[in-house]
C-alpha cells in the first residue's frame, strides 16, 4: 500500500532493482538550512560525494503529494528555491500529502520515507534534539522519537550546537538509541568535534559500523542509530565564538517570539550572519563529511547483504 505514495527516480530505480547501495539524503537541509545558491551548489555535492564512495544518492523530498526517493535537477532546484515549501516532520506527511502540496524532508520524516523505501543509511548535517530551556517548554524535535521507532542509522556530526546536548542524549538513552562515535569518544556538537559528554561507544572502522548495525537488526531491535561524525578538523569552529553567537541568536529568537518549527532554520541563519559566512562554511564541510561516510557504511552493509 504504502508504494503507491512513493516515486523513484530513474537512478534510484536502477539501483533498487540491481541491488546496489543506497544513502537517504534529506532535503529540509536545502530548503530551510542555506541559503541560495549555495544550498543547491550543496545538494549536488552530497550527492557526487555518495556516488564517489560507490553508492547511489536518494535525495527525498514530497513534491505535489508524492514522496520522491531521488530528485532531478528541477526537483532539486524547486527545492532550493523554496516559495511553498512546507517544513516536514512525521505528523505532517499525510497532511501536506493528502493535500497535493510540497515539503522538505526533516530527519524524522526522511527516515520514514527511506525505511520505506527500504534504503538503512541515511546522511544529514545534524540531528535535532531538546532544546534549551526545553524541560520547560516541551520543544522535543520529533527526530529523537522517530530514531527509537524506525530502522534507520543516522550519519551526522552530532547535534545541533543551539540545542541542550545533555538532555539531548539523555532522550535517546531513555529511548534505547546507540550514540556511536565514529573514531570519537565524545559526542560532536555540528560546528565542533566536541560537546563535553561521551557517547555510547566509539567505532574506529566502518566495519565495526556496519556489524552495530546488522547486530541490532538482527536482534529484532527495531530503532534507528546514531552514527557521530564529528566535523573534519579544518572546518570545526572555535567553541567559544559559536556559543557566543548562539546565545545572541537565541535573544533574538526570543525578542521576535519565534518558535516552533522556524526556530532552527531562523538561528542557522542568524549564526551564519554573526560568523561572517564561517558556519556555513562548517555546516557544508560537515554535511560532506557524512555523505561520505555514510556511504562507505550503506557499501560495507551492501556487502554483507
């Protein structure tokens, strides 16, 4: 039933039928995380990156009700262009569906698209998580209960650094998700390869990834993983300056009551303006960094098949 919602592309077709490698991408990260041009300069280079690694690149997005697992160049531009581009996390699919519209795919919502379309990796920049001040608020980015429920090991450079990373990680403890830092011991914060707070266990090789995997499946432990890759080196931020920033993107958050859903696209902006364009250039650097590596990960399950 759920097939008739879902449109492949020529590329991605070829590969489910060929038994090839496959890597979700999602695409809030090119409609609601940069700018334009360089959001769509950066939606071709994750997924050239996917394709150097010897895997094949699905990009979802919902484009005029339909679930679309791999995008073509006006797909991907109509994404960058934003306009009508709905925000999209689980309870929002059926209704943006139902009603013929477009969205950008959130982690949450790209892990049910590619576990239904029967795709186990999946690259992003950084997962969402407990906000700050969120034992008050209740602002839970649906993404950590969607990684204790769908099958799907999550590529990022850890969580968001405008996010509270302890409770963060205290949530996906909770919901029995690993935290598996790639050649780390501790938990990335996105722009830095470091937040203060160990992961569940460290993995120095994408073998080691790829049984995790297959162990907990195997195990009949239904759930995604987090697969922490911290920022490459020469891109990391100073810990210091992007906290400062953050803080000052917070109070104007609130200042203008901004909340909700628009809160992580309006503070990614804000952190690009107060680095000069420095974030941004981390956030591009490390989204790389997972296409890559997860697509060594999709290429060694692919193996083991």
């Amino acid at each position: 039933m759920t097939q008739r919602f879902i449109s492949y592309s020529a590329e991605v077709a070829r590969a489910r039928e060929q038994g090839q490698p496959l890597v979700a991408l999602e695409s809030t990260i090119i409609a609601h995380g940069m700018p334009y041009p360089q959001n769509l300069e950066t939606a071709h280079l994750l997924e050239e990156t996917v394709r150097e690694r010897g895997a094949v690149p699905a990009t979802i997005a919902v484009l005029n009700g339909c679930i679309r697992v791999g995008l073509d160049q006006a797909g991907l531009e109509k994404l960058a262009r934003g306009g009508d581009m709905a925000k999209l996390s689980r309870r929002d699919l059926p209704v943006v569906m139902a009603q013929g519209g477009n969205g950008a795919t959130t982690v949450a919502a790209t892990m049910i698209c590619a576990a239904q379309a029967g795709i186990r990796i999946f690259a992003t920049g950084g997962i969402g998580g407990v906000h700050r001040g969120g034992q008050e608020s209740m602002d839970v980015s649906a993404d950590l209960t969607e990684l204790s429920r769908t099958s799907v090991a999550v590529v990022c450079a850890g969580a968001k650094s405008i996010l509270d990373i302890g409770r963060t990680l205290e949530y996906l403890e909770t919901q029995g998700v690993p935290v598996i830092g790639y050649r780390s011991d501790e938990f990335p914060a996105f722009y830095t390869r470091t937040s203060g707070f160990p992961v569940t266990a460290r993995a120095d090789d994408v073998v080691t990834l790829a049984r995790i995997l297959e162990t907990k499946w195997a195990l009949g432990l239904s759930g995604g993983v987090v697969i922490a890759n911290p920022v490459p080196v020469q891109a990391a931020m100073d810990s210091q300056v992007i906290e400062a920033a953050t803080l000052k993107a917070l109070e104007e958050a609130q200042k203008r009551n901004i909340k909700g859903k628009a809160i992580t696209p309006f503070l990614l902006d804000r952190l690009g303006h107060l680095t000069g364009g420095a974030s941004l250039q981390s956030n591009i650097a490390l989204a790389r960094n997972n296409a890559d590596l997860a697509a060594r990960v999709a290429c060694c399950l692919n193996k083991k098949a």
